[in-house]
C-alpha cells in the first residue's frame, strides 16, 4: 500500500461482486463501506491526531467529514444514490428546466455544453438553477466545464481566451502557471461552475498521438507533472475542483477514443517512467479527483480502463488515490460500441468509479443502477461508498476558500507572453523589419495577427518580413517567420529564418507572439516537445 487510505475505501463486497482483487493481490480483509477508513500509515496525514474529526484525507477533509458523506449516502433509496453519482450534460438555455432535472434525478450536478455555454449569462443562470434543484438535500451539485484552453474551450464570453495547456508547458514558470489557472478558476467560479475538467495530465506522444497533442504541456513527463501541479493547485486556489485527466494517460496512443477504444500495449514499468509520472505527482500534491480513460491496457486486461477494476485497484492501491473517481464521458466512442448506456454506467461502479459523466441516457442509467442493486450485482455498498466520495467532495468544495490570484489583469495575454517560443540563428537581430507580408492560416488567424502587430507599429506591407502561419499541427511552410499556431511539429519540415510557436490561434495566443516578434516582450518559451531540424529556443 502506497500511501495512507489506498484503498482503504474499497469494499470487500465489490470484491465479491466483480471477483478480480484476488487476482489484484488485494486483501479479502479490507473494511467494509460502511466502516470509518482506517489510515495505513501517518505520511500523508495533514495532521498526526489519533482524533478522527483531525485526522484529513491527502487531498483535505476530515475522515469525520467522509463518516458524515457516508452515512448520508447511506440514507437514501437505491434511485436517490443512483442519481448522486450521475453528471449528464445539459445542452439547452432553460434554467427551469434544468432546476427540475437535477431535483426530480437527484443529480451529482450536470456540465454545461452547448448553447448552455454560449453566454457567460445563460452559464451563470443555469448554474444558479442547478443549485436550487439540488437545495436541501445537505450537499451542492457539482458543475462542470470542459475549460482547457486552445482546442478546448466551451465558453468564450465571461472568461479570457487562454492559449492550449502545452503554452503552459512552453512557459515552465510553475508561479505563473498556478496564478494564471487560478485566475481562470476565479472567472469560472463567478459564474457558478465549480468543477473544471482540466488540466490533462496526459504526455503526447506528436502526431502519432490524434487527440491530445497541444492540450498537454508537452512530450517530458517531469515538466509536464510540474505544469499539471502547478495549474491543479491554481484551480484549487480559485476554490474549483480540478481533474486530473485521462488516466492512465491518453497520450501516447494513436486512437482517439471519442471513436474506438484505443489499446495501450506498453508495459506498467514503462508507464511508470512516462504517462503515469503526472498523475503520480499530481496525486502526491492533493488531486481531488482523476477522470478515467476510455483504453484498454493490455497489462491490466481489454476492458476500457474506466470500466475495468485493475484499473481503479491500481489508483487506488498503488497510487494511494482517495478522490473521486471520474469516468470519460460514456457517450464517447469506444464505449458505445460495446456497451448499452445502463450497462456501461453499472460496469463503471462495480469496477471502481464514483462518478459517472455524460451518460448515454440518464433513465437507463438510473433503472439499470437500481436493478443491479435490487438483483445484487452491483453491492449496495459499492454505491454508497460512490455516492458518499460524491458528496463528500460536494461539501469540501463548497468550503473552499478562495486565495487571490497572483496574476491580474489579461492572464491570458500573460500565459501567450511566456509561452511563446521562438528559435534563429541570431536570437539578437529583431524578428521582423519594416512592413509584413502575413500568409497561411485562415483569414481570421491573419487578421488577428496584423491587428495584433498594428499595435506596435508594425503594418501590412511589401518589402519587409513576410511571416507564414501554420494552419495545422503538420503543415510546413517557407518564410522569414513560419509561426506554429497548434502544435509545434510543422516547423520540423519548414525553412524560415526565425521558428516560432503559439500553441493557439485566439486572440492572446496571437497578441503574444506579436509582443515576442516586436520585442516589446524577450522570448521565455521553451520547446515543450523534441523537434527535428529545429534550432533551441532562443
């Protein structure tokens, strides 16, 4: 056992009921749900008290605290536990609506996507329904985003347009980086979200990886758990509950999962040593919840990992995880061409999860739930111990309080500043001269660019540096300047005089470069990721 409570909060029944802790080398004399955790050791204790109301889970509350989450859970019918543990999305701009969805289901909470995302207003009143449907019944609903920057961004009005997470990575400014996530947790909790799904703890692998690549901070284990930490602990600041996200990483496999299930055929020790560091370090700093990973792997069996038991006895009795348990969304690929909607939700909680995201149907969900109980293939007790995790984390959160980001003011247009990297064979000679001549990319990236430049004087012209915008992660291109505005790889097969990087096509991604290519700003970036035939960073 790795740390104090891995696993001490699994069940002997679970075991029974899903029949691989044997196999895991898990003890059959594990405590019972329904027994308080008991710590294997004092390393991770906030505080050494014997004094229960003391004594604190790795990622902060109280076993006190995780007794009262428990015997709520406890409290409630098969269908009222089933909906505690179910986050479907919500895609409309009803806010009655949603108020009688999270009420009539008993909800965990909802994330918003959609046209529920296109307003900071409507996100705001939505959230605020939500709240109302779960009042009084003693815990808050969760409410979620998918908030990572770059490629993915569900809101753009009310928070600032950050560049993708690997500019984070290119920034390896580990103050910056926790201040500029925690003003972003701050912009999100204003508008009532209290869970970001972010940031991606994944390692990318490059264009072999088709899904990830720029959202994680780069191809170095070490320096990408340093930016996962860094932005976990900015989130948590802003008193936001981050994820740490796709376990055990879905970097360095070349499915996307949205589509299929992906297979990682890589070995634990080699997994070790790369994707699993972050999550390793992230846990280790406190992570209050892991998203689970829509793959197979081949070293724990060819179920997806966030329906396979392996998977969450090695989170939890490895790495010494005592979170919350995530899945992907169970809308995505590479489960529905397997599973039926209530099958997939009732495999998820017999393997391990406590909460289950995007659900196929919500009414499948909730009666397959409470079937299973009913027949005994799922325990009781595997759904109450889910359901307290839920609201116990529910709870804390709501008790968080918030720390003022050291970064003000356009935080995005900070994180773009330190990010961007830029590499010449003569890192002294200015970057651009007189007019420019801007190519590639669509006309909104070159438009943003240019406005971007105008504001240092700098105009559209013949005869000075001509400038190439990459449009896609492998396009190259031929120019004084050939700009990155994805991921980095492009400039591997480009000539230019001066490579530069973005990790983004919005408006502070491009705001940033022009800073750097103007020398209003000194080059900080670093290459986040190994490319051929491309000079150090400047």
């Amino acid at each position: 056992m790795r740390r104090f409570l891995a696993g001490s909060l699994r069940t002997t029944a679970v075991a029974l009921s899903v029949g691989v802790l044997a196999a895991c080398g898990a003890s059959p004399t594990q405590p019972t749900a329904s027994a308080p955790p008991t710590p294997s050791s004092t390393s991770a204790l906030a505080s050494a008290s014997p004094d229960p109301g003391h004594e604190t889970f790795a990622w902060g509350p109280t076993l006190a605290a995780w007794d009262d989450a428990l015997a709520t859970a406890q409290g409630l019918s098969a269908r009222e536990a089933a909906g505690a543990v179910l986050m479907p999305s919500y895609t409309y701009e009803d806010p009655a609506e949603l108020e009688r969805m999270v009420a009539d289901q008993g909800l965990a909470g909802v994330m918003l996507l959609a046209s529920a995302t296109e307003s900071a207003g409507v996100a705001a009143d939505l959230n605020a329904a939500a709240q109302e449907g779960a009042a009084g019944r003693g815990w808050p609903a969760l409410l979620s985003v998918d908030q990572e920057g770059g490629t993915v961004a569900r809101l753009s009005d009310g928070v600032a347009d950050l560049p993708a997470f690997m500019a984070a990575g290119a920034a390896r400014d580990k103050s910056l980086v926790r201040g500029v996530y925690a003003a972003q947790g701050r912009d999100l909790a204003q508008l009532g979200f209290t869970v970001d799904f972010a940031p991606v703890a994944d390692v990318t692998i490059g264009l072999a990886d088709p899904v990830i690549r720029s959202r994680s901070a780069g191809d170095d284990p070490d320096a990408v758990a340093d930016t996962v930490v860094a932005a976990m602990r900015g989130y948590l600041d802003a008193g936001v509950i981050p994820t740490i996200k796709h376990f055990p990483g879905h970097g360095s496999v070349t499915v996307d999962s949205h589509d299929a299930l992906p297979t990682q055929s890589a070995s634990l020790d080699v997994l070790q040593q790369a994707d699993l560091v972050p999550f390793t370090r992230a846990i280790d700093a406190g992570a209050p919840m892991v998203m689970m990973s829509h793959i197979a792997v081949a070293a724990w069996g060819d179920a997806p990992a966030s329906l396979d038991p392996q998977a969450y006895a090695y989170l939890r009795d490895q790495l010494g995880f005592t979170g919350v348990a995530i899945t992907d969304a169970l809308n995505m690929g590479a489960i529905t061409e397997s599973y039926g909607p209530g099958e997939a939700s009732v495999k998820a909680l017999a393997a391990g999860a406590d909460l289950l995201l995007m659900p196929e149907s919500v009414d499948a969900s909730l009666n397959a739930i409470v079937a299973a109980v009913d027949s005994g293939t799922l325990p009781r007790a595997r759904l109450d111990e889910a359901a307290a995790r839920v609201i116990l984390l529910s709870r804390w959160q709501a008790g968080l309080v918030q720390v003022a980001p050291t970064v003000t003011g356009d935080y995005a247009r900070a994180l773009a500043d330190a990010g961007v990297t830029v590499a010449a064979a003569d890192c002294d000679a200015p970057f651009v001269t007189g007019p420019v001549t801007i190519t590639g990319g669509f006309r909104a990236d070159r438009d943003a660019l240019a406005a971007a430049l105008a504001s240092h004087g700098v105009v559209l012209g013949e005869g000075g540096s001509t400038i190439w915008l990459t449009g896609s992660d492998d396009t190259s291109g031929s120019a004084d300047v050939v700009v990155a505005m994805d991921g980095p790889w492009g400039l591997s097969g480009s000539t230019a005089r001066v490579y530069a990087a973005v990790y983004g096509r919005g408006d502070s991604a491009l705001a940033g470069l022009a800073d750097v290519l103007t020398g209003a700003v000194a080059p900080q970036g670093r290459w986040p990721v190994a490319l051929a035939n491309v000079p150090a960073a400047c």
